[in-house]
C-alpha cells in the first residue's frame, strides 16, 4: 500500500484580483492541471476508505513456504474503532447553535426559526457522515444551494445542504496568502445523444466585475481517454449560467492545516498488530498440528499409516533391533506468546495515544472512576483536549456555512430571517464529557455553596462545553425556584 503524508490543497498561480478580470481564461488553461491533483487525492481517499472498512494489508500475506493451508489473516480493525469513536465522541450529540448575547430580540427568534431549518434538511444526520470523512482522510465536502422545488414557508428548509462525495467534487484556491477561494469543481458521469459515457465538469465562479452572482458554466474533455487531462482540449459547452445566490456553493472542511486523517497517522502501527495476531494463530496451529518424527522405523509403515495416526492420536511402534531403538518425538517451535504480548499492547497504546483515542478495556482505568469513565479511562483527558483542537480548526467552516445558509434565508422575506447574521451565533459541540461525572459535580456543589458566580463553576470543572448556555438556564431556573418559593410562603 502506499504511504499518506495528507490531501493536497489544489492551488493555482493566479491572484483574486486578476482571476475576476478573466475567469473562464484561468480556468481553462489549469483546469487539466486542478483534475490530476483531484485525481490524486480521490485515489488516496479511497484507500483509506478501504481501510477503515477493513482491507488491510495483512490480507497480502503470505509464508515463507507458501503453505497457503496455514495463512492466518486476522484484520483486527482499530482504524474503525478510532474513526467511530471520533465522530461520535465530537458529534454524537448534534451541533447546537445559541445567541451570543443574553439580551431577548427579534434575532434569537429567527435563531429558533435557523434551527428548525437545520433540523428540516437534517443537518445533524449530515455532520456524522461528514466528520467521519474527515477522521477518515483529513477533508470532506458539502454542497449548498438554494431549494429547487416549491417548499412551505416558514416550516421547511429554503436551501438543500448534501454531502459530496470526496473526488466527486473539489476547490480551487489562489496561491495567495489567504488561500483565496477561485472556483468550484463538480464532476458528473453522464451520456451523451447517443448513450455513450462521459465525464461533465461543472463550474462555478463568481462574476466579481459584473453582478456579484454566482455562475455555472460545463466543460467536458474532448477525447476518449478521459483520466488523461494533459494535452487535451477542454471545450466549453456555451453553456454559462447565472445562480440565485452569491456565494461558491461547496464547502470543503478539513480536520487540520495538513488535510491528515487519523487512519494514515496510526497505518504502520496498525499494520503491526494485524501481523502479530496472525503470526500468533499461525504458530498455534503450527504447534498443534507439529511435524511427527519417526526414528528407526519402516517409512512404508510411517506413509501408510500416518493418516490413521494423527486421526486416533495413538501410535504403536516396536524395535526389531535392541541397539536403534524405534522412537516417536514432535519437531514443533513455538513462539515466547507472554513476550509477543507485551509488544503488542505497547504498539497498541501507542497508537491510540498517537489518536486520542481511549482504548476500550475493562483492564484500562485511569483510578477511581467509575461506569463509562473506568471503561474508557486511559486517555480520556486526552481525548477532550483533541476533540477542542479539532472542533476550534472545523469552527471556521461551519461559520462559513452558516453565513451561506442565511444569505439564502434572507433572499425572501417569507422566510422569516431578515436580521440575524452569522457573528450573532455561538457555535456549541456538546462533547461527551461524562467522565467521572461523579466527582465533577460534587466538585460543583461545593463551589455553589460558596457562592461562585455559575460560569466560573462550569469552567473550573469541565462539565459543559457551553458555560456561558448552561449558566444562562441554570440562573433562570433559580429564580423560577425562588419565586415558587416566594409564592408559597406569602401563601402560608
């Protein structure tokens, strides 16, 4: 298998400034270029697809005498685990979006009105394939537009938000220091008038000197051989269209500055246990199944038995000559399996330590924690402190989204968002932070009672990744309690 060192970022020479004064110029002299480092990454997105869902290497190996009889293949699939473990520990609980200021307006309104959107187009649904695409191979994508058919206003979503395939479809950046967003790129297998295959490339860009406004425009490669893009004509279709937004429509995330996944950063290692446990079957059975060696006796009577022998597990031998004995032994090697273990868990905790992935293990805990916390002790720390880093990098494409997404809702005033902007929004992931929940918040009561304002409490225990939410609503409730209270006793 090949090595990953990460997806590249498709770039092209070519300024913002200048690109707007000409577009369909810069793309058409680099699109061949853009499609090959496409190509590239698709190929690399696939493999490590591949692996996660369990073709591994060790499912090439052979022996050194090509005994395929005994060839144990054992794929134990930790890159699964990891990669399921990351999306569910970071959005196992949906994304949720709160105002940034506690001050009651007509803003958190259309907020609530967002959410219902969100919840309508399934957004949440959405973000577990899309986070395990970026565990996976470091990137992922999603397409926004505005919705194509009839909808009810006010209770349906006014845009249609997909997940894209990696390789399907991908950006194109400017070389520049902020990594300009030129155009978009999706590819279509269709056919033609006379129902032969052919690739579609459909573009958008901006027309900046016009309008503003998104357009799409198709090309598609003159030639048969369509994986060669050098050398070959791109002819366009006149076909150039304007879009009902003013926006790209693809959102491409990555999980860091290097587009890695948690699949290749951890593969050798991986690659090592699935060998050990292999060799480990394969010498049992080799132990068992040991060569029988005969010393001093008839080989006819050895061949025309030895069936008979290994079948009853009984042999009966006798000497006709006192001075060579007539002997039965086992020639069998076995491996140290108490050494061959020991290797084994340390390769494995140090590939999840690599990751930030508890490992599941009723023998793993990190003291005196108890339920979830003791099955997943070791690492837990680690974990959250990973899931921070990464939810922080991803927080800037969901804004940007986020902003797409409203400037859909606000093309029509039906929609009922007319005010609220992307920078009122506070962007929560609710990580799963039960561990040792116990503790934290006995730890919680005693720093209640004395008197520490509900933020700060939130923060020094860890218990919530929405301090400012969860204070809001704790102080709300306590002054429903007290004005309960309050009530009854000018009752009494």
């Amino acid at each position: 298998m090949r090595e990953f060192y990460g997806r590249t970022k498709i770039k092209i020479p070519v300024s913002k400034e200048k690109f707007d004064l000409n577009p369909l110029k810069y793309i058409e002299h680099y699109l061949g270029q853009c499609l090959e480092k496409n190509r590239v990454n698709a190929e690399e997105c696939q493999e490590l697809n591949d692996i996660y869902l369990g073709k591994q290497e060790i499912l090439n190996k052979t022996r050194f005498n090509n005994d395929e009889r005994n060839n144990s293949k054992i794929v134990a699939n930790h890159h699964f685990r990891q990669v399921e473990f990351k999306k569910g520990f970071t959005v196992g609980n949906p994304i949720d979006y709160s105002m940034r200021t506690t001050i009651e307006s007509e803003a958190s309104e259309e907020l609530t009105k967002l959410k219902t959107y969100l919840t309508d187009e399934a957004k949440a649904e959405k973000d577990i394939d899309k986070y395990e695409d970026l565990y996976k191979c470091g990137m992922a994508l999603q397409f926004l537009i505005p919705k194509r058919r009839d909808y009810e206003y006010g209770n349906e979503a006014p845009f249609e938000l997909m997940n894209a395939e990696l390789g399907t479809a991908f950006v194109v950046y400017s070389n520049d220091i902020a990594d300009t967003q030129l155009f978009d790129v999706v590819i279509s297998d269709e056919i033609d008038d006379n129902f032969k295959p052919i690739k579609v490339y459909y573009i958008y860009y901006i027309n900046t000197l016009d309008d503003n406004y998104c357009y799409l425009c198709k090309y598609q490669i003159s030639g048969v051989d369509y994986e060669k893009y050098r050398g070959l004509k791109l002819i366009t279709e006149g076909y150039n269209s304007k879009q009902p937004y003013k926006f790209l429509p693809i959102i491409e995330y990555s999980l860091n500055k290097n587009r890695v996944g948690v699949v290749e950063l951890v593969l050798a290692i991986g690659n090592s246990l699935n060998l050990l446990h292999s060799n480990q079957l394969d010498d049992i059975i080799d132990f068992v199944n040991a060569y029988i060696v005969f010393e001093n006796v008839d080989p006819k009577f050895v061949l025309n038995n030895i069936n008979e022998f290994r079948e009853k597990k009984t042999i009966s031998i006798k000497s006709n000559n006192p001075q060579l004995p007539a002997k039965v032994t086992s020639l069998k090697q076995s491996l140290a399996h108490s050494e061959v273990n020991e290797l084994f868990n340390i390769l494995k905790r140090e590939m999840y330590d690599i990751v930030a992935v508890p490992q599941s293990s009723g023998e793993v805990s990190s003291g005196g924690d108890t339920g979830e916390a003791r099955i997943l002790g070791n690492g837990w720390e680690s974990a959250q402190n990973q899931a921070k880093v990464d939810t922080l990098y991803i927080a800037r494409y969901e804004r940007k989204l986020l902003k797409c997404i409203l400037s859909i809702c606000k093309e029509d005033s039906k929609n009922g968002i007319s005010i609220l902007s992307a920078s009122d929004i506070d962007i929560k992931y609710d990580i799963n932070m039960s561990n040792n929940i116990l503790t934290k918040t006995q730890a919680l009561t005693n720093l209640d009672s004395v008197g520490m304002p509900e933020e700060e409490m939130l923060a020094m225990t860890k218990l919530t990744n929405d301090n400012h939410g969860v204070a809001v609503k704790w102080r709300e409730n306590r002054a429903k309690k007290a004005e309960v209270e309050n009530s009854t006793e000018n009752q009494e």
